[in-house]
C-alpha cells in the first residue's frame, strides 16, 4: 500500500492552501522533500517511521498539490523564509508548537533556514544531501557548476527555463531524475505517477524555478545576513548524503555544517545516489529512527 494509515488533505496556512499526508502517533515529526519531487518521496520510510512518531509529510509551496505563488521580480514568495513560515504554521495548526524535521535537497533548505529563524520550534533536525545554499555558492567550481547546472538554467529569468521544461516534461525530468541514458528504477509506480502529474503542470514548473531563483537571490541575502549575526542552528543536527552523490565527491559536509551549529553534529554517507529515501530507505529508515528516538 502507499502510505498505509495515512490521511491526504488539504489545509491552509495565512499564505495558501498544503497538500500533505499525515498519520501515526507520538511525537510529532516533519518531513520536508526535494526537487523535483513532492511528499510521495517519503512513502518507503514515513509507515515506519508513524509507528513511532506522528509523521506530518507535506507539499512546499510551489510544488505538487500546494499553492503556488506567481513569478515576481524579487522572488520574496519562495524565499526559503516565507517556505519556512509556511511549515510553523502549519505544525502550529496540527496542534504541534515543537517538532522534530527531517528533509531532503529543497526541503532541506527550507528546513535549514526553519531552524534558524524558529529555533523554539525544532527539536532536532536532520538535513539530507545538502551543504548550505551560501556555501554551494562561494565554492562554486566548474564541477559544481556542470554538476548542478541546473541551478543556474532554473534561475534564469522568468519563463525561459519554465517553456523548455513544460515543452517536454517526462523527457526532461527522466533526465533530470538520472544523469544517464537508463532511467533509475527505485522510484515506486504511485510516486513516479505523483511526480509526473506535478511536473505537467505549468503552475509547478514556475514554482520550482521561482525556488531557485529565490536561492540566488533573495535567499543569499538572508543567509549573509544570518552569517554577519553570527545565528547558527541550535538543536542536534543529523546531516546524511549518498556516498554516489556529488557531496561525497565534493565536500567535508561534517565541517561545514559543525561551522553552521552550536549543538553537536553528526552523520555520514549512505550507500546511494541523491535519492536516499527512495534508493537506501532502510539505511535511512534506521539513521532516522536512532537520532529522532535516541
């Protein structure tokens, strides 16, 4: 079954209306996913992670069944702040003023900023296969630069990477999703059909772009600003990658993200490629299980 025990809803935060499933008992537990990605992300590790904790697993904003604000010039609407808010909000609404997070790629950085912003809010946080928007940035190279070429073609002015994309979407995010001729095979039937459907729309497109736009813009402003303040994540910090993925290749990501927090940090490669929670997800079913429990 996808999502055993779940419930799929609808609620509204101040700025739109979430798509999210939710289900389990125990302390509450949030989960943020990737691009181009929704929810469904989590479904081979959430069922067993609500025997556990009371597992909230939503749509961001601009993506899947969520609202989807319009392209602007400032990128304010997708600035991973207001992303942010959006998920107090919401937990807020479910009865949870605290919580635990774990997220992945976007949804990492959304959680990323959560933390700092909230630091009332986050219990304990896990971040998968990212290193800090600013520091992707700083350290640009032409490996980072051919490797996530794509942060640089999404943030592109508006609707030039929007109407190649929607042009030919399967083909596009098969490419996307592989980085080679053979389509990977760990996407589940239910989710792939979830991640299509999302990516035929126009509306999500432009969403996913305005997030990437909002990164190299907006979002770097905040970040410098959160530097020069000296503000770092304050709660334990869980950070995993996928020993086939370009941070393996590329970064200290332990370093890096102890420089970013005044709690204790740990973690480490998992045997996969950027989609931990669908290429490894007993690996990081049981990472997740003993930091959030323990």
């Amino acid at each position: 079954m996808f999502f055993p025990g779940f419930t799929l809803e609808s609620i509204n935060v101040s700025a739109g209306p979430l798509r999210l499933r939710r289900g389990g008992s125990g302390p509450p537990l949030l989960l943020l996913h990737g691009n181009p990605q929704t929810h469904a992300m989590w479904h081979k590790v959430a069922p067993e992670l609500a025997k556990r904790f009371t597992v909230v697993c939503p749509d961001l904003r601009g993506y899947g069944g969520s609202f989807k604000p319009p392209a602007t010039t400032d990128h304010a609407p997708y600035a991973k702040k207001e992303m942010a808010r959006d998920m107090v909000e919401l937990m807020e609404q479910l009865g949870h003023k605290a919580f635990c997070l774990a997220a992945h790629d976007r949804g990492a950085r959304v959680a990323h900023r959560l933390a700092l912003d909230h630091p009332q809010r986050v219990q304990k946080l896990a971040l998968m296969d990212i290193i800090p928007t600013l520091e992707h940035f700083e350290r640009t190279d032409m490996a980072m630069a051919m490797g996530y070429y794509h942060w640089f073609w999404f943030a592109q002015p508006h609707p030039f990477p929007e109407n190649v994309i929607s042009a030919a979407p399967d083909a596009w995010w098969r490419a996307h999703t592989s980085r080679e001729p053979k389509p990977p095979d760990f996407f589940a039937k239910e989710a792939l059909t979830d991640y299509l459907s999302a990516v035929h729309d126009p509306e999500m497109i432009r969403g996913m772009c305005e997030d990437y736009r909002a990164a190299a813009t907006i979002d770097l402003e905040h970040d410098r600003a959160t530097r020069a303040a000296g503000t770092k994540i304050q709660c334990p910090l869980l950070v995993l990658w996928g020993r086939k993925a370009k941070i393996e290749a590329w970064y200290d990501a332990l370093s890096i993200w102890k420089n970013c927090c005044a709690a204790g940090v740990t973690g480490g490669a998992v045997e996969s490629g950027h989609y931990l929670a669908e290429e490894a997800p007993g690996e990081v079913l049981a990472r997740l299980t003993a930091f959030f429990a323990g």
